[in-house]
C-alpha cells in the first residue's frame, strides 16, 4: 500500500511564503527580458523573460517569424506546492488575505497608503 503524505494547511503555507511569492501568486508575474539568443541548429530564438518580484522564468522558442513553437516555466525553490495540493477557489482566497494582510498592513504602517489597512473581519 503506498504511503499517503499529509497535506499541509494552506493557511500556514501561504504565511510561510516569501512575499514576492505571495504577490505574484496574487497579482501575476512582473515579466522582464532576460535573453533572447539565436540557436542556428534550432533555427529558433530561445527567448528569457524573468520575475523581477519573484525569479520565475518564462521559457519559449520563437521562430524566425516569431511563432511560439514551445514554452514553459522554470520556478524559483519554494514557489510550488508540493505538499499543498491544488489551490482552488478558496485557496487563492486564502493567498488574497495574506497579500491584504502583508501589503497593505505594511503600508499603512510605513506611512506610505492612504492609511486604511484592510479590515479581516
């Protein structure tokens, strides 16, 4: 019978996170270009585009006439969950509180918001 490893709390997950993390998971990613270089044996242009919050990268192959012909993502340690399970609904609700809780708390407390911190209850 194979081993069933528990699931953590998707409440102490997110509050764990850094808050780059926690910003990009919430608002998206921050793209930047990184590279683009001309690989002859392809006969593509290997195309970088990376997080400046975070450092995901945004992997793709343009052609010559700039089709996408692959794509994917290389994720900065920690930023999946591998031990949270899918993030559903109630999940990337959860993200949301801890962004309002970290940003907007921060905020206020530096001064620089309009000094409404978010209400939780």
């Amino acid at each position: 019978m194979a081993e069933h490893t528990p699931r953590r709390n998707i409440e102490t997950w997110a509050h764990e996170l850094p808050a780059s993390f926690i910003e990009c998971r919430t608002m998206g990613h921050r793209w930047e270009p990184h590279s683009a270089v001309w690989d002859k044996q392809a006969r593509a242009y290997h195309v970088i585009h990376e997080c400046d919050r975070c450092h995901t990268q945004r992997k793709a192959w343009w052609s010559r006439n700039g089709e996408i012909t692959s794509a994917g993502y290389s994720y900065p340690e920690g930023y999946l969950t591998k031990d949270v399970g899918y993030i559903g609904a109630d999940g990337r609700g959860v993200l949301r509180t801890e962004y309002l809780a970290r940003v907007f708390t921060a905020t206020a407390s530096r001064g620089t918001g309009n000094g409404n911190a978010p209400r939780t209850s």
